[in-house]
C-alpha cells in the first residue's frame, strides 16, 4: 500500500514537473514566430489572388506586408532552438543562420515587387514558386517536428 502511494506520488511529480519545464516556454504553435507565418500564410493566398486578378495596386501592397512581416519574424527565435536548450554561441550561431534564410526569403520578395511594379505578373509568379522553395529549406532546418 505504502508503495503504491509512493509510485502515485513519484507520478504527480513526474507529470507535475514535466507541465513545468515545457510551461516554461509557449508551445509548439504559440509562438509569436507561428503567429507571422499564419500571417505569411495568409498573405500569399490573398496575393496570388491579387495576381490571377491583375490587380497590380493590390498585389504590391500585399508584398509590402509580406516583407514586413518577414522583418517582424527575423527577430524572433524558432520554437526548435528553445525545445533543443541552445544558448550562448551555438543559439547565436543558428540565430544568425536562420536569420539568412529570412532575409534572402526577403530578396525574393523585394524581387516579386519589383517585377509587380514592370507589370511583369508572369514574373511575379516564377519568383513565388522561389518563395515556395524558401519556405521549404526553412521550414527543413528551423522548424520543430510537432
Ligand atoms: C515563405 C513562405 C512561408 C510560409 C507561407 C510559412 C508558413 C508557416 C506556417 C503556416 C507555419 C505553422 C505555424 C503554426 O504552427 O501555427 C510555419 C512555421 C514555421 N516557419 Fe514558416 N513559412 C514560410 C517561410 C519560412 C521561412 C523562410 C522560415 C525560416 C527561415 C520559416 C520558419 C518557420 C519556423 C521556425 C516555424 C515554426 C514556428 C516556431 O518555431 O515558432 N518559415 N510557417
């Protein structure tokens, strides 16, 4: 009896401590990084509406949100980085990595505006398949498997 509330108790703790460490950071998909790429999300479907309908006004402010958004996201810190306990050099030294991967995401879209701004939409839809490729290779290195 007596070890059998003692295994009950190990339990609780377990459980109780195992809530306490991952409550110490928001959960995968809570994090103010997932809420940019839900916007990111977002946005693209509206711009390559914006594309089908030749709606150039449209579609360039949409890029402007876009790459605001990206500038917002290249100062947060990946869910990963945190689940994995990096600190000190090494979170620097992928901090700076995944930082690259945002900003050259950024180039494509400054490209995609500028293509915008010629009136080029065929153009506009090459470069978003880039985006497309970024999106890929970031997700591959940056992003948590939950
Ligand atoms: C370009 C188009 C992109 C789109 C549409 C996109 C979309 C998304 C979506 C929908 C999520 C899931 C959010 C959630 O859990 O609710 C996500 C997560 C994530 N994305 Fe992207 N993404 C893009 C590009 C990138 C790039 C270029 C990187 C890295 C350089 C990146 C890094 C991440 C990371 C790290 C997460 C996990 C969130 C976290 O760690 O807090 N994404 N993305």
């Amino acid at each position: 009896m007596f070890s059998m509330k003692k295994t009950i108790g190990c339990l609780v703790t377990t459980v109780g401590l195992s809530m306490f460490t991952t409550g110490a950071y928001a959960h995968c998909g809570e994090t103010a990084l997932a809420g940019n790429m839900n916007d990111l999300k977002t946005d693209l479907k509206s711009l390559s509406f914006d594309l089908r309908s030749d709606d150039a006004a449209a579609a360039g402010e949409r890029v402007d949100d876009i790459i605001a958004v990206l500038r917002e996201a290249r100062g947060q810190t990946p869910y990963l980085f945190k689940e994995k306990g990096l600190k000190g050099d090494e979170l620097e030294k992928r901090l700076t990595q995944f930082q690259s991967v945002i900003d050259e995401t950024i180039d494509v879209f400054v490209a995609v505006d500028a293509a915008i701004a010629e009136g080029n939409m065929s153009e506009a839809k090459t470069l978003l398949r880039e985006a497309g490729n970024m999106r890929k290779k970031g997700h591959r290195s940056f992003k948590a498997d939950c």
